[in-house]
C-alpha cells in the first residue's frame, strides 16, 4: 500500500509504498509515469530547496536523493538497520 505521498507544485504526486516502489504519477486519473524500486519500504518523501530535489527515506536505514527531471535514484547515506551484538576493536 500507499506509506508516503509528495504533492509537487504541478499537481503531480510522488509515492511511495510498502513495497519500496517510488512513482511519479500524474494528470487527472494518476497515471503512472516514471517508477523506480528501492531497498526497503518507504517511510518518508520530503522536497528539498526550490522543490528540484526530493529525498527519501526506508525501513532499512538508507537516504535517496532523487531529481525530479530525471527521476533517478542516488543512495547518499545508509547504517544498520538492526541491533548491534557485538564488536571487536583490533
């Protein structure tokens, strides 16, 4: 299902789901027309600046920043998504 939605200035709509499917939607019935998959499902979809970038976060501890003209995503920072039981120092 639907977990996180962006509404861009056009009246288009970014979203994200459960499934780690990020989708650009758009004109009156929503079609779909860009979608990319992702690690994780999606917890948040936040604009950036003058609204030329967006980011988005996962359940599995990882940060996309997408563009919005070419709707491709970079992972720009990841950690454990899980609890730590041990660690070694040399």
């Amino acid at each position: 299902g639907v977990t996180a939605l962006l509404l861009l200035k056009t009246g288009d709509l970014v979203i994200g789901t459960g499934a780690g499917i990020v989708a650009h939607c758009s004109g009156a019935n929503y079609k779909t027309i860009k979608k990319v998959q992702l690690q994780g499902a999606i917890t948040s979809i936040t604009p950036r600046g003058q609204g030329h970038q967006f980011f988005v976060g996962t359940n599995e501890a990882q940060i996309y920043r997408f563009s919005y003209s070419e709707f491709k995503d970079e992972l720009i920072a990841t950690c454990h998504s899980e609890a730590i039981h041990d660690i070694i120092f040399p």
